[in-house]
C-alpha cells in the first residue's frame, strides 16, 4: 500500500465534523467488543478503559485480533457488536487519535521527504487541502526535535533504517498533538539500539501524559517494560499488571501448544511465537 493511501485510509475521519471531549470520561472505554467475518470472529467480546497517560502493551499470539482492535478503537473498522468511546464520544471525529500502522504495510519507495510525513499529522488542524501556515512547520520541527530526526527532515524516506522510520511515523504522531496513540508493532525488525530509543520516546510520552497503546509479540519485553498488559486472543483473556496476567494458565490458554513453559527460580518462562508475520493480527 502506497504511503499516502496508508495515511488516507487511517486518518480518514479527520475529515468529519469533530467530536467533543468529555474531560470527566476515561480517554478510551470499550465496550464488548467484537467483529465477526463469515469466516469466523476475530475478535470477541473486548471490555477495558484507560485514562490519560496509561500505557499499556497489547500481547497475543497471530492472529489473535491485536491490528483488528486498534483499528476499531481508530474508527478505521466498525465493530459487529459494542462501542468505543474517546472521551465520551465515538471515536470518529478525534483528531486527538492516532494509529501508527505496522511498516510492513507501506511503500517506502513513495517520494516523500521526512518532513512531508510529519507534516501530514496537521491534517486534521489544518483542513484538507489547505497549505500549513509557519505554526504548523513549528509543531513538525519541534516533533523531529522531540524524536531526534531534525537532521533527517529532507531525508527521503526510502533511505531511512527501520528505526528511523517509526520515530518519523511517532512524529507525525506528535504533530497531530495526539492523546491517545496506537502503535502497531512498533519493535518488529529493530535492533536493540533502535528499540530503546522508541522506550525513551516512549517514556517522554508517558511525562506528557499522552495515553499509548503498544501491540507486542514478545512477552519478555512486555513483562519488564510495561505496567499494564492486555493478553488477547480472540477474546480478553487478562488485563493488569503483568504477574497477573502473563500466568501459566493464560499464556497456555492464548497459545497453546506453540508455548513452552520453563520452570525458573522466578517463575515461568514463556518461549514461543515471539516472531511476527506481516498479515492481519
């Protein structure tokens, strides 16, 4: 998919009449969640609230509906039955939402330079169609700033690494002045280095209190790096911290015979379907 219809198809809502915010409401409340296919469902029943700041990482094995819950929570795909509230409101119409897709699912030979893309986050603030004005080419240059790209503004964004290309999609994020963000397997394919410097774009987020919702599929990096987990397949199977929610039972209740338990000094130790596919979570 060509960058801009990736963009297109996950902003389309900023388009619509804006919804107000409920500052009294939890930033993101979903209700029952589900969406089914003749095939089968791919998600079912769903039900958790978050409030402004949390940050909580979303684990399950393939296919067990991660990307398809963002998406819902985005606006992007309708729920077959239950609701999701952004404050209140349904979720089409927040400009205060935004969905970092997987990168598997971009053409990176689109001719765009760095600072093109960020600058496609002030869509929703600007109109479309509408030139941005000096304002908005200071939020683009203060997201580069905040995610250590500013020297890579003109770059284009075939030559960019992995790493550099989801800190370019973060700031797009950060020039929409997004409250919530949902990123979509943001670690998959980086390297150590590239994976803390999003946790420490990650962790100046959380200081700014913008709500982050991360899908993963290593469990290791979801126990030691998040306070909140959401285990899923197909349907809830936990939620909270993650000691109580990555136990024996629920891991081999989401995965099966693809997990192995080992007994540590600390407990068990889950090895199994860490890696990722590039299809429909």
């Amino acid at each position: 998919m060509a960058l801009f219809q990736e963009f297109q198809k996950t902003t389309q809502h900023l388009s619509k009449q804006r919804q107000p915010h409920d500052d009294e409401s939890p930033i993101l409340s979903a209700e029952g969640l589900s969406l089914r296919y003749e095939s089968g469902a791919a998600l079912e029943g769903v039900t958790f609230e978050l409030r402004a700041g949390d940050r909580l990482a979303v684990v399950g094995p393939n296919g067990a509906g991660k990307s398809t819950l963002f998406k819902i929570i985005a606006g992007v795909l309708p729920p077959t039955e239950g609701h999701v509230y952004i404050f209140g409101n349904a979720p089409r119409g927040h400009i205060c939402i935004a969905y970092i897709s997987q990168r598997s699912q971009v053409d990176w030979s689109f001719p765009v330079t760095v600072a093109d893309v960020v600058m496609m986050g002030r869509v929703g603030q600007m109109g479309l169609f509408r030139n941005p004005k000096a304002g908005d080419w200071d939020l683009v240059h203060w997201a580069l700033e905040v995610v250590g790209m500013t020297h890579l503004s003109k770059r284009q964004i075939s030559q960019l690494s992995g790493g550099q290309q989801q800190r370019m999609f973060i700031a797009r994020a950060l020039a929409q002045e997004a409250e919530l963000m949902l990123m979509d397997e943001p670690l998959t394919g980086l390297d150590i280095n590239s994976q803390e410097e999003v946790f420490r774009i990650l962790d100046d987020l959380k200081e700014r209190h913008v709500t982050v919702l991360v899908s993963l599929h290593d469990l290791k990096i979801a126990a030691q790096r998040f306070d909140q987990v959401m285990l899923l397949s197909q349907r809830m199977l936990g939620i909270g911290t993650p000691g109580g929610v990555l136990t024996p039972e629920n891991l081999l209740a989401a995965y099966g015979g693809h997990l192995h338990l080992v007994p540590t000094e600390n407990g068990a130790l889950a090895l199994g379907d860490t890696c990722c596919g590039d299809g429909e979570e």
